[in-house]
C-alpha cells in the first residue's frame, strides 16, 4: 500500500470526508502516474477522485468490527517509531 494512504477505519471520531478525499487523490495519483493531470485528463482524473471518495465512504459505513476504536494520535506515534526504525536502518 503506498505510505501516503492511512487507515481510515475504525477510529474515534470517524474519518472525515477531507481525510477519505486526501486518500482517494493520493490513491488516483499513485495509480494513474500522475500529481497533477494534464488539461485533457483533469475531468477523467477528478471524476475517479470522486468516485473512489464516494465508494470508500460506503465502505468504511458498511465495515463492522468488535475491535475498540483505534486511537488517532496513538496510531500517528507507531507510524513514527516505524518510519524512525525504517530510516535507522537504511
């Protein structure tokens, strides 16, 4: 999964919809190659941000679990600690 994609289920409060668009850009630019899409791709590139926004909100709707809600600032210390690990290592 590229780094830049969080988790975005199961947390408390709920991912909001700035967090599930952020995911959706970033998952459309890692798929289509591209940060910024030219003048003839804009339409095809915002419509699938859209779409892939509005599919991931059902999902994570549609998700059930009997785990706890994750803590955001918890998960956001473990993601440092392995980014520093990552790094100390290469």
């Amino acid at each position: 999964m590229c780094r830049n994609i969080h988790t975005l289920h199961n947390f408390e409060p709920a991912a909001t919809d700035d967090e599930v668009e952020a995911a959706a850009l970033q998952y459309v630019r890692k798929i289509s190659g591209s940060t910024k899409p030219s003048q003839a791709n804009a339409e095809a590139f915002d419509r699938a941000v859209a779409e892939i926004a509005h599919i991931t909100r059902h999902l994570l709707e549609d998700l059930v679990t009997t785990a706890p809600p994750k803590d955001r600032e918890v998960e956001a210390q473990k993601a440092k600690e392995r980014s520093a690990r990552r790094l100390a290592t290469a």
